[in-house]
C-alpha cells in the first residue's frame, strides 16, 4: 500500500503544480483612472482629425490621377496621328538613304 500511496501523492503534487501554473497566467483587470478616460477622448478626437485628413489626401491623390488620365485620354488621338505620319515618312523613304559605305 505505500507504494500505491506514494503514487498518489506524488501525482497530486504534479496536479497542484498545473494549477498553480494556470492561476499565474490568468490575465489581471488593470484598474482604470478616471483621468485616463477623459484624456483617451482627446486622444481619439485627434486620431480621428488624421483619419479625415489621410481620406482628404487620398482623394486628392485620386483626383489627381484621375485628370492625368483624362489628359492622356484627350492627347491620344494626337500620338495616334504623329505615329502615322512617322510611318508614311518612312514609307516614303528609300533603303539606300538608310545606307553607308565604309572607306577604307
């Protein structure tokens, strides 16, 4: 019976081992200051000031990318016609003009 008897009581210690491990992990409620709150509120004001901001940025960003668009819109049909004209002209050329002779 000893034997049976120091079993247990050395599985007991190991249980109460783990419990006192699992209590020293349970997270602790920090008290909160009153004075804390009243300056988290500020804190959010501003923090909410910057989010506008960053929006206002952003969509002045997209403004501005939409505009640089539409000019690329608009001057496409003039790139279209001076690429045209580019090839008619080397159309119109001869190979020899594109050719030299080296001296030796």
């Amino acid at each position: 019976m000893s034997g049976e008897h120091s079993k247990l009581l050395a599985e007991n210690r190991q249980l109460q081992l783990q419990v006192e491990e699992l209590q020293s992990k349970k997270k602790k409620k920090v008290a909160l200051d009153p004075n804390a709150v009243f300056a988290n509120v500020e804190v959010i004001k501003r923090s909410l000031e910057k989010a506008e901001q960053a929006r206002v940025r952003e969509e002045t960003q997209k403004a501005k990318v939409a505009e640089k668009k539409s000019d690329a819109k608009a001057k496409e049909p003039l790139a279209e016609a001076e690429t045209s004209r580019t090839s008619l002209l080397l159309q119109r050329t001869q190979m020899e003009e594109y050719m030299f002779e080296w001296e030796l």
